[in-house]
C-alpha cells in the first residue's frame, strides 16, 4: 500500500469590482480551482484542491499576480492522508 496526500484549501480573493467576473473566469481555469461566489464588491470565494501543498501554494502565489487582485487570503487549509492500493 501506498500513502496518498488530498488538500483542500479555501481563500478569498478581494478582486477590483470591475474584473471580478474576469478574474473568476480566469482563476477557474487553474487546476483543482473551484468559485463558489462572486460579490459585488469584488470577493471572491475559491477553494484549491490538490495532491500536495505546493501545487495550493503555487495557484495562490499565481491568483496574487493576476492584474485586478488585491489580495488572496488563505482561510482555510486540510490535508487528509490516504492508503491506495499500487
């Protein structure tokens, strides 16, 4: 048996109002990245899903240079581990 790493994290992205939907289109199209609301002040609620923490790190470190963000926060961050048979 092998061991198996699955993390989710949850941020909130505070976009500029007018690129919002833009800025969900584009960060949507990351992988694991999933928007689950868009206000109209420009919030943005996210959640990354990945095999390991650097692939989060690396989305979060991407959505931070999109033009338009302000900033991304991390909220909410777990990992669970796994056997899967080889």
């Amino acid at each position: 048996m092998k061991r198996e790493e699955f993390h989710v994290s949850s941020l909130v992205v505070l976009a500029q109002p007018a690129q919002r939907h833009q800025l969900a289109e584009r960060i949507a199209t990351l992988e694991g990245a999933e928007i689950h609301a868009v206000s109209e002040e420009g919030k943005l609620v996210v959640t990354l899903e990945g095999a390991s923490q650097r692939p989060i790190m690396a989305a979060i470190d991407a959505i931070s240079a999109m033009p338009g963000v302000l900033s991304a926060s991390l909220i909410y961050h777990q990992f669970d581990e796994g056997e899967v048979e080889e």
